[in-house]
C-alpha cells in the first residue's frame, strides 16, 4: 500500500505541477534560535487560495475531470479546503458547490464565492455537512473529500517530495494533524526518500481523533471539541489515513489553544 502511495503521489506531482505554486522552503533564524536547532517552514500559505488544500483537490479534479458532468464538483469543508476546491475547479472550468457548517468564518464563506463557488451552510459539524454533501453527489456531482481520499492524500503528498528536494536529508519533519491526510501523504513521501527522518504530527487537544487511533489500541474514536484552529477542527480521522498514522507517524502530540495563542504571538 505505501509503495502505491508513493508512486501515487509522484505521479500527482506531475499532474498538478502547471496548476499550483512550488511554495518555498524558508530557513527561520527566530524558531532556529528558540529551538536551538535548523528549522526551515515550508510557506504553503503562499500557495493558490492560501493553503496546501489546492493540492489534493487539484489533483482529484484533474483525474476525474471527465466525470465531473455538467454539475460539477461539491465538497464540504470549514474553510481552507473550500477554497481549494473552488479554485482547483475555477482551472479546471468547472462548477463547485461547497457546503459549509453554520459556524464557518464569514471570511472563509466569501472567499470561496470570490474564487466562484456556489457556498451553503449546512449543519452543526464538518462530518453533517459532508453528509449534505454525499448527497448530492448521489444526484451526479463529483464528490472532492476534504481528506478521507486516496487522490486527496497523493495531492497533499507532493509537499513532502518538495521538502526532501529542497532539503535533502531531514531529521524531523512536523505537519499539523486534523482528518490526517496531509500528514499521510507527507510522511509516505519523506519516508521513502529519507527512511531515518522522524515525522511528528501535532493535533488539537480538542478533537485527538489521530491521537487516540495511534495510542489507543487502534480504536478510532469521534471527538469534538471548540478550538481556535478551526481548520483542523475534525471529529475523526480519516480510515484511509488511519495505517499511514499507524506505521509511518513517527509521533503525535496535543497541544490546548493556549498553546496555539502562545505561538501565534
């Protein structure tokens, strides 16, 4: 399963390259110095509609672009995905339809119209909103899964073959963890090219869904919680990311928002 992964995401690379940013790896002296080691930041908030999100959603649109129909895409999402979606299916001309929870920022709703996307708010979680949105995906449209997706996880793989190229030999690598397809896809990609690197995940204290698969005998549990990081804010990971965090994921840890207010500081 890794090894189809890995090609998997080697080929997303490719597909995906003409359409989305190849995001700089920045080596901070502030962290460094705080730390007491190298630490390089990958900018993905420099990448097409703010975040790493375009990159799955890129490359799911692209395979299935022929079957997408004349309805287009429908995702769900709190946000960054959202605008992933939408952007991916404005380059790809496509209709996209997002169904947002009742409490998604006002921001983030206007950003996807901004991009085209037919936005509705539907339901008090991301796991009913994604319902709203398998619906109608049963009615002909394409469904793009915010994370639980293989297509979704190669596409956010493409990070990790970015980092090893630019910084061939890393010793850690830290992604941030909500339904975990990022987190998948990355240390799939680091690993097979830097089998000794450590990759640690980080998971909001309020919903440790991946924290409890990994550490808690492999029962997959549905946490929710209120949490600053509303983008990672995920009731339950997702099963096609659960044996990548299982065998791969070197790590995870929990951090509360006074932690996460501390460091946006």
């Amino acid at each position: 399963m890794t090894d189809n992964l890995f090609q998997d995401i080697q080929s997303a690379g490719i597909r995906i390259a003409p359409h989305v940013i190849r995001t700089p790896l920045i080596y901070s002296s502030t962290f460094s110095r705080i730390t007491n080691a190298h630490v390089y930041l990958k900018l993905e908030t420099l990448q097409k509609a703010g975040s790493f999100k375009i990159r799955g959603a890129m490359n799911k649109i692209l395979i299935h672009a022929n079957k997408a129909g004349p309805a287009g895409v429908v995702t769900a999402s709190a946000g960054n995905h959202a605008q992933g979606v939408s952007v991916a299916a404005q380059i790809a001309g496509i209709p996209a339809t997002v169904i947002m929870p009742f409490w998604s920022s006002l921001s983030k709703q206007e950003a996807s119209r901004g991009y085209g996307a037919d936005v509705h708010l539907f339901g008090k979680t991301l796991e009913e909103s994604m319902q709203r949105a398998r619906e109608l995906a049963d009615e002909g449209m394409l469904y793009v899964h915010p994370f639980d997706d293989p297509e979704i996880i190669a596409g956010q793989g493409t990070i990790g073959l970015e980092i090893c190229d630019d910084l061939p030999s890393p010793d850690i690598v830290v992604v941030p963890v909500g339904g975990g397809g990022l987190i998948s896809g990355i240390s799939v990609a680091v690993k097979n090219k830097v089998p000794s690197c450590r990759i640690i995940g980080v998971q909001v204290q309020a919903c440790p869904s991946a924290y409890q698969a990994k550490y808690g005998g492999g029962e997959v549990s549905e946490t929710t919680g209120w949490t600053l990081a509303d983008g990672i804010r995920v009731t339950r990971t997702g099963t096609h990311s659960l044996p990548y965090i299982r065998d791969m994921v070197d790590q995870i840890v929990l951090v509360d928002d006074g932690e996460i207010s501390d460091a946006m500081l």
